[in-house]
C-alpha cells in the first residue's frame, strides 16, 4: 500500500486527456507503467480517480485513487474476487481493512 501526493506513485502518474484542460500535454507514462503493470478500469467523478492496475510481473491488483483536489493519493492491494468491489466503493474497502488515508 502506498499514502502519498501527487507524483510520489503511480496514482498521481494516470492522466487523461479528457481530464486535463486545453492546451495541457498527458505526460508520457513511465516505463515501468507500459510494460509491468496493466489499467484494467479507470474512473473519475468529483475530482476523484479510481484506477485499477494488474501487476503482470507479481500477479497483484492494486486499486488506486487519487484526489485531486488535496493532491493526496493511496493504493490498495486487492484480491480478484473483491477487485471490482474495491474499484467501485475503495474508500469504504480501505476502512473495513483497517487502511487509513
């Protein structure tokens, strides 16, 4: 799991084209994103981001949000049969594991 702001892990790294303004570049992701880790789902609503991530290499999901009206952002590893769970509602996932963010 990972606590941070924006640009401290992958979670402030997952902009859209859609989501940045005019005349704004999506920067390039980095390598270790394009090659080790898939986006099997992506969200925003409120100024909030949900991403959920396959790790090829581990095998591990990982469901990341970022808000990006305080900048702060976690990462949460989930387990395939509560991906789509966590993906949907990860601050009430992150509270029922004892996660704080």
């Amino acid at each position: 799991m990972r606590i941070g702001f924006s640009g401290t892990g992958t979670a402030g790294r997952h902009l859209r084209p859609e989501a940045t303004g005019p005349g704004h570049e999506v920067p390039p992701e980095p390598d270790r994103i394009d090659k080790d880790t898939a986006e099997l789902a992506y969200r925003r609503g409120a100024d909030i981001e949900v991403t959920l991530l396959w790790h090829r290499t581990s095998g591990e999901l990982t469901v990341s949000v970022t808000d990006a009206a305080s900048g702060a952002s976690f990462e949460l590893p989930v387990a395939a049969n509560e991906a789509l769970t966590a993906f949907h509602h990860p601050y009430a996932y992150a509270a029922v594991r004892g996660v704080t963010y």
